[in-house]
C-alpha cells in the first residue's frame, strides 16, 4: 500500500480523499494556489505544496507543477478527484513516465471514453443499448421518413454541424419528418453553411440514471447500483439520489451488466460510472462513461456502505477489490443536495465572498437517519471567484426515499449560511415538491416545475400554522427576557399580555393569528382563536430555545422543527422549507393599528436600470436623451472578472444616467433611468 | 355620586376623541396614527397615566374662546417602557394642527419639569403645524420656556424626539436639542422655512420631502439619526432603543439576562482581515460577532458611513460602540464622521454608557472640500469627546491606526482604559509608501531602493509590537477572544472612578 499520496484537486472533494487516506494510514500531500493558502483541505492534509496563482490554468491544471510537488513530497501517487485532470489523458501519461501512480483507470480507458464518438463504438462493440439514430447523410424527405419509421418515433432531426438548438426539430409523425427535414436543412444551411442532418431516437421523458461501477487489475468489475441524477438546471446537476425511484430490478441489472461489459471492453481499472438516459418506457442509451469518480458518489456510499475513494486507492496499489456483486446490496436511500454559492431569486447568479456564517447540521446517524456533508469551507473562509461555486454537499440517508428526503428538509432547515447567497431555499422548496416527491421526475424537472426560475414559494397551511407557533414562541421568550430589564419602578412588575396577534406574510400572502398563551410544564400551550373569540386549535411549543440563537430547534404539536431566525425591524424572518415568511407578534390593538399603516409601494424599478450584481462600472454605452431600442446595450459591469453586458429590455429614452465607468456599485444600485 | 363619576368618564371620553372622528379618519387617511394610538404602541399597556388632559387654551383673539377642545393639541403624561418610567408629550394632529399655544407649552413644560426632578427619560412625539399664530407672542414665549427645560434636561435625563407628520418653524427646535432625532418616512418631515417661504426667498422650487423629509435628514443634513418606515415599527424601535439607556445620568446602565457565552470564541475573526492591506472588510461582522446576541442598535446608520456608530450589549450592559468602517472611504475620518462619532460619545459619556471602540483607520481625509469645511475643528470634536470622556473606555485596534487618527480613537494618550490591538494591526504615523518617500526622499527616483525602504518600513512599524513595546497597547490579542477579552475589560471597569477638574463646562471646539 502507498505510504504517502497526492490529491490534485482542492476544494470538497480534496478534503474527502483525505478523510479516506487518513483513515487507512496514508499520509496525505495537499497542492493550493494563491487564493487557496488558508483553505481546508491545505490545512486537513499532512503536507501542502504551493503550486502556483489562483486562476485554475496556472495552478491545478499545471502537470509539471504536481508532478514536481510529489517529487519534492515523495507522494507515491496521486488522487485526482473530479474536474481538473482527473480525465486528462496527458496527466495520466506524465505521471506514468514519472514513475507515480494515477488513481484511476488506464491510460487507454481515459483516452477512449473521454472521445464521443469512440466510446460510441466500444459501447456498440460491447453491445451497450444507444440511441438509435442513423448518422449517414439523409438525401430526401423520403428517405427521412424511411429513416424514422425504422427507428420508431418521436425521433429527432438535428444539423450535423449544429449547437444550441438551431436547426433542431421534434417529429412525431412522417408528414412533421418531410417537414421538419426541410426546415431543418434550410435553418442549418443559413446557420452553419451546412445542411448536412441526421435523425436520432428522440427520448421523450427522460431521466439521467448512472451506474457506478469498480474494477480492479484483476478482471473483477462489480457494478454498484444506479444513482439518479435528472433534478438538473441547465445541464448542471442539483439534486442526486440512490438508488432511483424508477429502476425495477430487471432494469438495473441489465444497465449493471451492460456497464461491466463496457468497462471490460477497455480493461477498466478503477472506479467509474456510466451515464445512461432512460425514457419512460424505461429503455436505456448509453450516454458517456466518466472516468473518474464522480461528485455525487457519496449517496452511493451512503446505500451500499463501501467506501469507493479506498477502493480506488486499494486497486490503484495492486490490491484485488474486495467486495464481488453479490456483496453490493441496497441499504435504505440516500439524497444528495448540492448547495452552491448562488443566489436563486436573482436567475442563480453566482455569489462570492466571505462565509461570514457557515453553520452545517451536525453529521450523524441517530434513529436510523444519517446527514452527511462533504465540504471544503469554513466559517470565515471565501468563496472565491476562480473556482466552482459550490459550498457543501449534503446528503441524508433514511430507510425509504420519503424518510431521506424529509430528512433533507430538517438538514436543510438548520444549515446557516450567511455573508453569501446561497440555493438552499430553492433546495427546500424541491424537497417540499409533490412532484418530486412522487418520484415522478425528469431531466426537465426544474424547467417545467420553475419555468420563470425561482421566486421562492408558499408553504402549506400546516406548515404555516408551525411557523405562525414558532414566531409566538419566540416573541414570548423575548417579552419574558424584556420584563426582567433593571431600573423598573419598584413593586409594580410589569403586565405581559397573553393575548397577541402572529400577523405572517408569506410568498404571496399575509395571515392574521389571534393566539391566546399560557405557560405550562411541558412548554408553551397555544390557543388559536377564531374571530369570535373561540378556540379554534390548540398547539404545543417545547424548545430551549433562547434570544440571539439563529435557529429554532423544537417540537410543535411533538413534531421536530427547526426554522433559522433573522431579526427584522419588527418582528422576525423565518425561514423553512424553502419558504421565506416574515412574521410580527402585537398586541390586538398593536395589530389593528398596523393595518392603517399604508402600504410602502417600492419604486417602480422598471424605470431604472439597476446592477444586477456587485461590481465595476467599465463602460456606460449610451448618454442622456439618447433613444435605445431593446436589446440594445446600455452598460458594461464587470463582475468577478466577468463582463456583463447590460441590455434594455424595451425601446425608450435615457432620462438620466447616475453611474460612470470606474464606479464599484452595490447590487441594485442605479445605473441610468428611463423617461 | 354615581352622577358625578360618569360625569369625569364622559368628560375623559370628550377629551380622548381629541379633534373628533373626522379628523382621525383624516390623520389615519395619510397614513398616521393619533397621539393616544402612538402612545399605546410606545408604553406598556395600561400603563399610561395622562396629565392636564382637560387643558383648553385661553386666548380671545380671533374668535377662539369659541373654538376650545380638551387638551389643546398635545397629549402629555407618563408610563413605563418595560416596567422603566418614561415621561412623554405627544402632539395631536387633530386638535388645531397640533399647533403650540400658551397652554399647550406649559403642558408640555410640566412633565419636562417632572422628567427632569425624577429622573426619567422624555420622549417627544411631533406632528404639528408649529405655533398657533392666533396666539402672538405668548407661543413664542411657551417654545422658550420649553427649549429652556431641553437645555437644562441635557445631559441629565435621555431626551428623544420623534418626528411623525410635520415639524416645521419653532416645532424643529426643541428636538434639535434632544439626544436623539428619529422620522418617519414618506409621513414626516422636519425644516425651519417651509418650501414656500423658500420659493418666495430664494427662488428654489422643493417639496417638503426634497427640503427635510427623513431622506434628507438621515443622508444629507444628519439632522436625525435614523428613520423607519411607519409609525408601528418607529414605535417599536424608540422602546427598543429605551432599553438600552439609563433612566438619567445619576443611574447605572440597565441590565438584563443574556444568553449569549461569555467567553464565546470566534474562530472566524481570525479570518476577517484580509491579506491585502488595500482590501476591505465589514466592520460590521466584528461588532456583531462580539456583542451580546449579535443585537446593535445603529445610530446615524445612513449618513458618515464611513464611521458606526450604536449601541450594544456586552453581558447584559449597554455599551456604545463606535468603530471605522473600511469598506466605506477606508474607514476614513472626516468632518461628517469627526461630528458624528463625536456627538455619540457626549452622549455615552453623560449617561455613564461604556464606548468600546474598534480601530482601523487610515487617517483624516486630505483635500480642499475637508479642509475649508473646517476639518480641523471639526476632527477637534472627536478628540475632545474622547479624551473628556470618564466613562470605561476599552478600544481594540484591528488594522490601520495611522497619524492623528491613532491618537483620537480612544488611545491611551487620551485616557483610553483598555488598549488592544490584534496581531494585523499596524500602529504608524502613515502607510508605508508616503512614509518611505519623505524619509527617503533622495532615493526617490530608485525603484529598488524604494522597494527595499518599504520592505524595511513595513516590517519595522507596521504592526502592533512597537507600540506594544513602548506600553501604548497593554495587550496584543488574538482576534477570536476579542469578545471575551473586551467583556472582562469592562467588567474591571465598572468600578473605575476618575474626575475631570472642576469647570462650569468645557469649551468643546463646537
């Protein structure tokens, strides 16, 4: 076995292969760029080596670099994560020729899986199910119809030479083949100077399920199990889990079997995964196999309880693995969710920057429910600008899919990030999603469920009827705290009533609580009084909950609950299941008074161009007085190292414009204004 | 008997309509409360006890021995703030504008007065049309006689106005000289000549919001020290604010439970000066992470963000913090911050309120436009504030204390009690490049000889040891016990005694 290894990745999934390493006795090697000198996985490892500045192409995507800095460590090999030159064919070579071994597959694995078209054809070799398609050039909208009937509909019509949806078209039937062929070569020939087409299997509902598999150098490849990964926005996966809620046993082990012969195909040596796409009929294709181990392999960790980082490092030292298929079972589920640096009510814009709070759930198993949470951040570190925005990956295990998923939720709720926008919410809100949670999902999940993004959601009365508890709860220790103030007039304590209004605004809609309240033994009794004064429900708050604390952790109705608390001007922020609720607790009076208080219209912003982002003004495009047509652009920010360019959305004429290039504006400061 | 008891409750009944039904929906109408709903939503509930409530007015001129209302304008009396007396006058609207009249000032005299003998907080609600004209001279006299109790209550009692509709003419005056100002937005505003009297003057065309709505007053003129948006949450926040202050200068701080560990650490402070000198941070997240339950309450939020200042809790006890704030004008001092800061401390220092003070700053701000506003006088302020001041002083130095500045925020040269500095911190007359170039001037022209004077300026005196050694700094800390390191500081000092030689009062340079 190695005495000492080198992780090329920083970040997360450094950390992780440290965990492992340390756990078997190896000492571990951390490389870090400028940006990463304080980071944990540099301060987790044995040794760190300085491999150069922060942008990635001059640090952690340098071979020389690593290579040298297992010379000066004397690393015996080198883990390379994901990302990076985890699939660099040239990394795995320079390593060989330097005598270090790559944890991963071989060389000729990397290099056939890693090109399309080749792995096309050892999957076809190895007889892996593809999409049916017909790649030689199609001469007539006869033809085409012959084509598709051979290959069954809906099928796909797409240019050769196409990208981004031009020259793309969906038939359902010969009459939209003959069609759509000629629209398509007409698009492409004016798009690309091409007109060449193909026709493929057009996948209708499709799902994104993976096999993971591990291969030693001995011959043995076990598959083990599916993941699910079709909860994705823009390609990028968001939610993950395993095994899927949709594979039937007969279909997992003909995708299974299917996988080990590919990865036999090429003699695979490591641990790997192979993405299918699965319609609804549950037909799979071969999509690509990853030659790495990939991010979301802990939910698999999670159900099948091996450890894939030490399997890959057993193997990658000679070592026979040591599990065979049989071993590989499926214990309960798992969910991962990806919580990344970005701000979900502004399009997922990336947010960077200091984690002036960073709080995760304590990891864990207790009453067979498990959190795990893989991350590479620390309370007081930075999100830095020049790497993948992703701050932790959080996973829950539970015995069924719902048990995990609620777990999710309670994780979720008691996970405090602040200082940056971060997708928890919209994370909370899938969680609470009966779409997701019938398990009935597809790859365009997101899209269709949040089809004009996320603006966070309502919660359901129960939940509601929670928060409004929890917001009572809290104004009482507050008032029980306020009344024992010093300097009181002596012998007249002060009367607290124990009669309030919870008034709550939600998404979209605010509710008024009558609550009467009394102390008990057990906690805080609710009563919550209809109009007239009768009680309408009855509720129970226990928590040892106490000002300034962030979360609320308690039972209501003996029901766990945990909500993160942020002061308002009056009353609090809530936060819970993706929902966002500000509630105010007053008197009757204080409560009937407030709704005399007119209604603060905000501005109309219409009228303004606003920065979209922090950042430096490097050019305003246009003057005052000047008419602009939409799509026009008007202002030029740049924002970490990215320039924006700022379109007007509609025709009109600058009035004023307040900003000028140079200036550093705050999100949502005013960059010019329309008449 | 019975008779002559129903008689008062419908004379009280009579007396709370104030300016009757009509005038209330009206006040309602443009989005504000009246005196008695402000007044129930600032004291605790049933606790108001109502003074001089069938006061009429008495004058004769043009027709008003024909108009008389109960109360005449202004509701005045006390309760209690979380069981803690405060006295309070508030003008109604309802009743002639809120106008002030002879008998409507010595209402309003009558609980300064008693404020001032008992030693309670005053809090002043003001939405009113200013004089009553109808009265001359004897409203003149009644806004002397109030402005005279404002001056004598300063500094003895905490004075708080609060500006919920119009406050304009004499009105403004008598909350110029209380402790605090707050607004209302969009309801109120605050200005000596109204927009009339402007155009007629100066030719200016302005709304009453453009000349002294809370957004002026909290940005531009500093007149008020914070605004919120209606008359609920300013009512909330003014007994929110009480909490933190003494009943009067002959009383300690409040206390009250706290939840927060005493010895909490912060890891993450250890993280929060960047490694680029040139980089800044929010000063914010260090006074959150230190004071009790991260709860601060800001004085002056919106106007010389440059410098914080507000109150907090350490272990209980209301402390005043000021701090520079680097991520605006690098935490620069200027005249409007100098003003400010200064004015905070005067007010910490009468009402034996502790100030603990964070430190990273470049220095005074150079140019023409400081310097002919008079910078000078005004930096003086600041100085003057700090040294004058007897309260417990405890000052922590995270980053940059340069030049001048170093001396006035809270050193030890002015009677600083606890000086510490966090191993960042960088005690110097100025920055390494305009120190090399003066010392250096010869080599100015030698980039590498530059480069090798900065190097050795850096290393020499940009740091907290030299200072350190020479007992300017008693400790040099780490930045994750700051809070447990300041509350013990200020636990020491709750029995600091010192007095500053006798005088009538000091010549502040004002």
């Amino acid at each position: 076995m190695f005495k000492k290894i080198l992780i090329a990745n920083r970040g997360e999934i450094a950390c992780r292969v440290i965990k492992t390493a340390r756990k078997m006795g190896i000492k571990t090697v951390a490389v870090y760029s400028d940006a990463d000198k304080d980071a944990l996985h540099v301060e987790m490892a044995d040794e760190a080596v300085h491999i150069g500045p922060a942008p990635a192409a001059q640090s952690y995507l340098l071979i020389d670099r690593i290579i040298e800095a297992c010379r000066q460590t004397g690393a015996e090999a080198v883990h390379p994560g994901y990302g990076f030159l985890s699939e660099n064919p040239k990394f795995a070579i320079a390593l060989k020729e330097a005598g270090i071994a790559f944890i991963g597959p071989n060389i000729k694995a990397i290099e056939a899986m890693g090109d399309k078209i080749e792995s096309k054809k050892f999957a076809n070799a190895a007889k892996v199910s593809t999409v049916p398609g017909y790649l030689g050039v199609i001469e007539s909208p006869a033809d085409a119809v012959r084509i598709a009937g051979e290959i069954g509909y809906p099928v796909m019509i797409k240019a050769s030479a196409g990208g981004g949806g031009k020259g793309m078209r969906i038939a359902w039937n010969e009459g939209e083949v003959e069609e759509g062929f000629v629209s398509s070569k007409n698009e492409a020939l004016s798009s690309f100077g091409d007109d060449r087409v193909f026709i493929e299997k057009f996948v209708t509902e499709p799902r994104h399920i993976e096999i993971q598999l591990i291969a030693d150098k001995f011959g043995n490849t076990v598959y083990v199990n599916e993941r699910e990964c079709s909860i994705q926005r823009r390609n990028q996966k968001v939610i993950e889990e395993a095994p899927s809620p949709f594979l039937d046993a007969a279909t997992r082990k003909a995708m299974g079997e299917q996988s080990v012969a590919l990865a036999k195909a090429v003699n695979y040596e490591s641990a790997g995964t192979v993405e299918f796409i699965v319609d609804k009929d549950r037909n799979f294709y071969f999509l690509e196999m990853n030659t790495r181990l990939q991010v979301e392999h802990p939910v698999t960790e999670l159900i099948t309880g091996i450890d894939l980082v030490e399997q890959m490092i057993r193997v990658a030292a000679g070592e026979k693995l040591t599990v065979t298929q049989d071993d590989v079972k499926i214990n309960g589920w798992a969910i991962e969710s990806r919580i990344y640096a970005e701000d979900p009510y502004r399009s997922f814009l990336p947010s960077t920057g200091r984690l002036v709070r960073y709080q995760p759930p304590a990891e864990g198993t207790a009453d067979g429910l498990t959190i795990r949470n893989d991350t590479g951040v620390y309370e007081g570190g930075e999100i830095s600008i020049f790497y993948d925005p992703m701050i932790a990956k959080l996973c829950t295990h539970g015995p069924d899919r719902l048990a995990a998923i609620d777990h999710m939720s309670v994780a979720l709720d008691e996970f405090r990030i602040e200082g940056i926008q971060h997708n928890i919410p919209f994370l909370g809100a899938i969680m609470e999603h009966e779409r997701f949670r019938s398990g009935n999902i597809t790859t365009g999940f997101i899209a269709e469920e949040f089809p004009d993004g996320f603006h966070g959601v309502d919660i359901s009365r129960s939940r509601s009827d929670r928060l409004v508890a929890v917001a009572m709860f809290l104004h009482e220790v507050h008032a029980a705290r306020a009344v024992q103030i010093s300097g009181q007039l002596p012998n007249r304590p002060r009367k607290v009533p124990d009669e309030w209004v919870v008034a709550m605004k939600t998404n979209s809609e605010v509710t008024r609580q009558k609550i009467r309240v009394r102390e008990s033994d057990t906690g805080l009794e609710l009563d919550y009084l209809d109009a007239d004064g009768t009680i309408a429900s009855r509720h129970l708050v226990e928590s040892d909950w106490r000002p300034g604390q962030p979360l609320f952790k308690g039972l209501v109705d003996g029901q766990p609950v945990s909500v993160q608390i942020d002061r308002a001007k009056q009353g609090y922020m809530l936060n819970y299941r993706g929902a966002s609720a500000h509630a105010a607790v007053r008197t009757t009076l204080g409560d009937s008074l407030e709704q005399l208080m007119p209604e603060k219209v905000a501005p109309d912003m219409g009228k303004f161009l606003l920065c979209p982002m922090p950042g430096l003004v490097k050019s305003i495009s246009v003057a005052e007085g000047d008419e602009v047509k939409a799509g026009q652009t008007l202002a030029v920010v740049e924002a970490m190292k990215m320039e924006n360019n700022l379109r007007a959305e509609r025709d009109g004429i600058i009035a004023k414009v307040s900003a000028k290039a140079g200036d550093s504006l705050a999100v949502d400061a005013v960059i010019l204004e329309f008449e | 008997m019975k008779e002559i008891l129903r008689k008062l409750e419908e004379r009280r009944a009579v007396a709370r309509l104030g300016g009757g039904e009509k005038r209330i929906a009206a006040q309602h109408a443009r989005g504000k409360l009246t005196a008695r709903e402000r007044i129930a939503l600032l004291l605790d509930q049933d606790s108001f006890e109502e003074f001089d409530m069938f006061v009429e007015h008495d004058c004769h001129e043009f027709g008003m021995e024909n108009q008389k209302i109960p109360g005449d304008g202004v509701v005045t009396g006390w309760g209690t703030v979380n069981g803690r007396p405060v006295y309070v006058f508030v003008k109604d609207f309802t009743v002639f504008g809120g106008s002030l009249s002879r008998a409507h000032a010595r209402k309003m005299t009558k609980v300064q007065d008693m404020a001032l003998r008992t030693g309670a907080p005053i809090i002043g609600l003001f939405d009113a049309g200013g004089a009553r004209i109808q009265e001359g001279v004897d409203a003149l006299g009644g806004y002397g006689e109030v402005f005279t109790r404002n001056v004598l209550a300063s500094g003895v009692i905490p004075q708080i106005s609060v500006i919920m509709g119009p406050c304009a003419g004499g009105d403004v005056y008598s909350p110029a000289m209380t402790d605090f100002i707050f607004m209302v937005r969009d309801t109120s505003y605050m200005f000596v000549t109204g927009p009339d009297v402007v155009k007629t003057v100066t030719n200016e065309t302005v709304t009453s919001e453009q000349l002294g709505g809370a957004s002026i007053h909290t940005t531009k003129s500093s007149v008020a020290d914070g605004a919120w948006d209606n008359d609920v949450i300013a009512m909330t926040q003014i007994r929110r604010l009480v909490d933190f202050l003494p009943l009067s200068n002959r009383d300690e701080v409040p206390e009250r439970p706290y939840f927060d560990e005493q010895n909490r650490i912060e890891k993450s402070l250890d993280t929060l000066i960047p490694a680029n000198p040139n980089m800044p941070y929010d000063m914010k997240e260090l006074i959150h992470k230190v004071v009790d339950e991260a709860d601060f309450f800001e004085i002056q939020e919106s106007f010389a963000k440059n410098i914080i200042t507000g109150f907090a809790r350490i272990e209980g006890r209301s402390i005043g913090i000021v701090a520079n704030q680097p991520m605006v004008l690098a935490g620069v001092l200027d005249s409007d911050a100098s003003r400010k800061a200064a004015r905070f401390v005067r007010f910490c220092d009468c009402f034996n309120i502790p100030v603990v003070t964070f430190v990273d700053v470049p220095g005074f701000l150079p140019g023409t436009a400081q310097e002919y506003g008079g910078l000078i006088k005004h930096g003086a302020k600041l100085l003057f504030a700090y040294t004058e001041a007897t309260v417990p002083k405890v000052t922590v130095i995270t980053r940059k204390a340069y030049g001048g500045a170093y001396d006035v925020m809270s050193s030890k040269h002015i009677r600083g009690d606890f000086n510490y500095a966090w191993p960042t911190a960088e005690i110097a007359v100025m920055g390494a490049k305009g120190a090399v170039e003066i010392i250096h001037r010869a080599d100015i022209d030698d980039k590498d000889k530059i480069a090798a004077h900065t190097k050795t300026y850096e290393d020499r005196f940009l740091n907290p040891f030299v200072a350190a050694e020479r007992g300017y700094i008693d400790e040099v800390i780490m930045p994750h016990s700051t809070r447990s390191r300041v509350a013990r500081a200020l636990a020491l000092l709750k029995s600091k005694e010192i007095e500053n030689p006798w005088k009538k009062h000091d010549n502040i340079p004002l």
